[in-house]
C-alpha cells in the first residue's frame, strides 16, 4: 500500500486509464447491449356450423401483417366493401321475395378471396428489404398454428383455407408486446363461400 499522498496519486494515475478503458469497452460489448424481446403467437382456426359441428382451417395460409402494412388496409377495406354488397344483395330478394341473388353472391365471394389471395403474394414479393414485418405459417389438420421470434406491435391476421365444405377466411387485429406469448382462437369467419 501507498503510504504517503504522492505515491497514492502515482497510483491512481496509473490505474485510471485502465479503469475507464475497461468501463468503455464494457459499454461497448455486444454482449452487454439489450436486445429487443421477440413475441410469439399460437394459435387455432376453425368454423362452427349452423348445426355446431366444428370444422378447422385444414391446411390454411397463415399470414400476420403489421397493422401499417397495406395489404392490411387493403383486406379490411375489400372485406367491408364486399359486406355491403352482400347486406344490399340480401335486402333485394327480401324486398322482392326471391332468392335470385345467392348465386352471385357466391360467385362474388370465390372472386374476393381469389383478389385477396393474388394480392397476399404480390405484397409478400414486394415486402423484400421492407421495415414492415410479416410473418407466414400454415395450420395443421386441426387448424392449429404458431409463429415465434415476432416484432412487438400491431398486426392483422389474415387466415384463408378450408374449413368443411367452406372456402373460409378469418381475421383479426392484434397486438403482442416484446416477450409475450399470445394465444388466439378464430371461429367467425369474415367470409366463407360454399365450395362447388
């Protein structure tokens, strides 16, 4: 041990240098810098029959889409436009007792999951090197699915495959924090058209 005031001094010169080097390069190392918690989210889709029959989303596309992403904007405005046309459709044959609208009701369900379908994999081409994530899965025979390693924030769920006799698509809005393990259940579709 130093004994007198100088040789403390001397000392401590000597060691600061090395002191604050280490508490810099202590900042710096990659090990000591935070990394952002991922999310993961599990999930399951399926439809409940008129006659409470359940029936999952065999094998269907799993698509999650940042709530900014415009696929996102572009489904949800696709799906409510095609819901006014259908409450138009319906409210027609009731007005006039018929029931010659079904047909092209149907028709008019296989072409927007046909567009939403074609434009899912034009933005998915489109999303190389983009800021705006989105992850893909595909349901099991149970209509069971899971994604992991998730940016936190908020997305739309966007789900497109059989259920039963049905062409079917689900959605729904989420939002996952950093670390979160979420779990969903779809049952209502957003549409469904009868297969032929």
């Amino acid at each position: 041990m130093p004994t007198n005031k100088t040789q403390r001094t001397a000392v401590l010169l000597l060691l600061f240098p090395a002191i604050a080097l280490g508490q810099v390069s202590a900042k710096r190392s990659p090990a000591n810098v935070a990394k952002p918690m991922t999310a993961s989210l599990s999930g399951k889709a399926f439809q409940i029959t008129k006659a409470g029959d359940v029936k999952p989303a065999l094998l269907a596309h799993v698509c999650l889409f940042a709530a900014k992403h415009p696929f996102s904007r572009y489904t949800l405005q696709r799906v409510a436009l095609f819901d006014d046309f259908v409450k138009e459709a319906k409210d027609l044959d009731e007005r006039f007792g018929r029931d010659t609208n079904a047909a092209m009701v149907e028709d008019e369900c296989h072409k927007l999951l046909r567009d939403l379908d074609s434009k899912k994999v034009e933005d998915l081409k489109d999303q190389a090197g983009s800021e705006l994530p989105t992850y893909t899965a595909e349901t099991d025979e149970m209509g069971t699915f899971s994604i992991s390693q998730i940016q936190p924030g908020d997305y739309l769920v966007r789900i497109h495959g059989q259920a039963g006799n049905y062409d079917a698509l689900w959605i729904d809005k989420i939002t996952l924090a950093g670390g979160e393990e979420k779990t969903i259940k779809l049952a209502s579709t957003a549409e469904a058209c009868q297969i032929k």
